[in-house]
C-alpha cells in the first residue's frame, strides 16, 4: 500500500513552495514602496538597520564599551546572550504588524535573513544544538494560522528548529498594559520542557527565537524552563527590541 505524507508534512511542503514562489516575484517595498523590489528593498534594508552597540543579555542600546546594561548587572537574567536585528519603532512596526496580523507569513524570510546580519547571531547558531521558537498555545495558532516564531526559526536554522520541545502550558492574560513586573508574574509557570525531550536538552546550547522582545518577560519566563530541564546556555534572538521608553 502507497504511504502519503502525514499531513503536517505535506502543509510545510506547500509553505516552502509559496515561499519560494513569492520570494521570485517582484513586488513593492513595504517601506518606501518601490516597485518592482523585494519586500524591502536595499535602500531601506541599509537605512533603517543602523549598526546598534546592544546590552550583551537584553539587547537594549548601550554605549560603545559597555557590555551589560545597569538592569541586568543588578538583576541578571536567565540567558547568557540575547541579540536583535533592530529597535521596535517605525517602520518595523509596520513590517511586523503584516507579518503578524495580516496573513504574510512570507515575510518571515526576509525579516530573518535581515536578523541573520546581526553581530552574533550566524555564529550563535552555528554553536546551537537547538533552536527553539517561543510557542503558542494550539488555540492562538488555529486563531492566526501560523506561529511567527516558528517561522523565524524554520529560516534562520532550517535543521535545528525544533517546535516540540518547548511548551506553552496557558495562555496568559493581555500583557500590553502590564508593567515588566506584572508582566513577570503574570507569565510564571507558562512555559515547560515536553517531558519526553527534557532529557535531550540537559547540557546542551539552546536558542530561543521570538519576533519582539518588550520587557523580556516572555524569554525569561521561557529560560527559566530550559534551565530546570538543564540546559547549559541559553541565547535569546529577537528580531526588534523594544527600547527603554525616553531613551
């Protein structure tokens, strides 16, 4: 008797062909609207990626020479390295609200490619043994259609994204309005190891890939987990982090 491909299979094969698809044919830069050009088109890639010296565990702006910011030498959180492509601010907003919310799951190529130039991260998952998307819960994933993350992470690390490993165990309330330490709390217990793979992440370098990173809260909440399943360093890849408002 023939075998088919299971179903999940065949969905990631028809993703990748549309990917490929959309990514031959000409279109208008999402910024400056150029036509014909790739979703961003080179002026605006060089423009609005300045290079940005960042805090080596929570990727917020520093100055030249300083390797941590204050809030993580008083308080270090659970990663040893957390890098980002750009700052949340216009017109990333834009590119991340059509990647997010409006049904352009092609798009995670491109805004991975443009995360990939960052200082660290080639290298960073090159050293990984596994790369793993921040979830969501099996109800925001019929609501959206796909996980953002995951997709990041299928692009940036084809061979070790892994979406099994890492649990969402609830869905948390809103967090927009919370402060970073209601945020905190509001997250605890959220994430956990798959039981049957904890084993495989003792010892081991991990990745974790989200799309924004606010306050941190998310990715902390998210370390934490690995590190009780034992793993032994945690880098975080975010494409755009919000920065400190004021700043």
């Amino acid at each position: 008797m023939q075998q088919w491909p299971r179903p999940g299979i065949l969905t990631s094969m028809f993703t990748a062909l549309i990917d490929r698809i959309a990514e031959g044919l000409p279109s208008q830069c999402l910024i400056c609207r150029a036509w014909p050009a790739r979703p961003l088109c080179a002026d605006c890639v060089g423009r609005f990626t300045p290079r940005t010296h960042r805090c080596a565990t929570c990727a917020l702006p520093v100055p030249e020479g300083v390797a941590r910011c204050g809030a993580c030498l008083h308080d270090p959180p659970p990663l040893d390295a957390c890098h980002a492509a750009v700052d949340y601010g216009w017109p990333w907003t834009v590119c991340i609200a059509r990647f997010k919310f409006h049904s352009n799951p092609q798009l995670a190529r491109t805004l991975a490619a443009l995360l990939a130039r960052a200082p660290a991260v080639t290298s960073a998952i090159a050293q990984a043994d596994c790369v793993l998307p921040i979830p969501m819960t099996p109800q925001r994933i019929a609501e959206r259609g796909y996980n953002p993350a995951w997709l990041l992470a299928r692009q940036l690390a084809p061979r070790k994204a892994d979406v099994g490993t890492l649990l969402r165990t609830r869905e948390a309330a809103p967090q927009r309005e919370l402060s970073r330490a209601a945020r905190l709390r509001n997250l605890r217990g959220t994430f956990m190891a798959h039981p049957a793979r904890s084993a495989q992440i003792q010892g081991q370098r991990a990745v974790l890939v989200d799309d924004v990173m606010t306050t941190g809260a998310t990715l902390r909440e998210a370390a934490h987990a690995l590190r009780q399943a034992g793993a032994a360093h945690i880098t975080a890849l975010v494409f755009a982090r919000t920065p400190v408002p004021g700043a």
